[in-house]
C-alpha cells in the first residue's frame, strides 16, 4: 500500500489512446503494448491528474457508490499502481 500522499507520474515514455472500453498504452522505451480495463483506465486517468493516492480512491469510491468496501478498493487500486510501475508505466512523483 502507498502513503495517503504519494502523487504518481505516467513516464514520459508512455503513449495511449482511449478506446471504447479500455486504454491501450505504448512503452516508447520497451516496445510493448498494454491494454488496461475500465477500472484501470479510470485509475490512469486520475493519475493523469497528479492526485494523491488518497483523492485517487476517493474518487474511485465514489464511482462505485459504496459497491465496494473503501479498505477493498483501496487494496485493487494500489495492485494496479504497483503493477503499472512495475511496468515502467507510471512512477512516484
């Protein structure tokens, strides 16, 4: 898990474009392609937008409208952070 605070950064090397259900990324710098999901897309979008981690679940939660527990999301949103950093995609501002 990641501290309230912490602001993430998509790497300059990242290209994407929005496609009706999921955000497909290209890695300038390994050459691969990614593909991310509604929720994931929704998670690259707010990182985007430089906000902490904790207004990155908020507002998540609130997309969901309780169908989830904020605990639970915080944990599947911190999976894909960790995820598209271990990727090279994004990293801590």
């Amino acid at each position: 898990m990641f501290d309230e605070s912490t602001i993430f950064v998509v790497d300059n090397n990242i290209m994407f474009t929005d496609l009706k259900d999921e955000i497909v990324l290209f890695s300038n710098k390994n050459q691969f392609y990614y593909s991310l999901n509604t929720v994931g897309g929704d998670v690259f979008h707010l990182i985007l937008k430089e906000l902490e981690f904790s207004e990155i679940v908020e507002k998540m939660y609130k997309s969901f409208k309780g169908e989830v527990s904020k605990e639970e999301l915080r944990s599947d949103i911190s999976e894909i952070i960790e995820d598209l950093i271990g990727e090279g995609i994004v990293k801590k501002k």
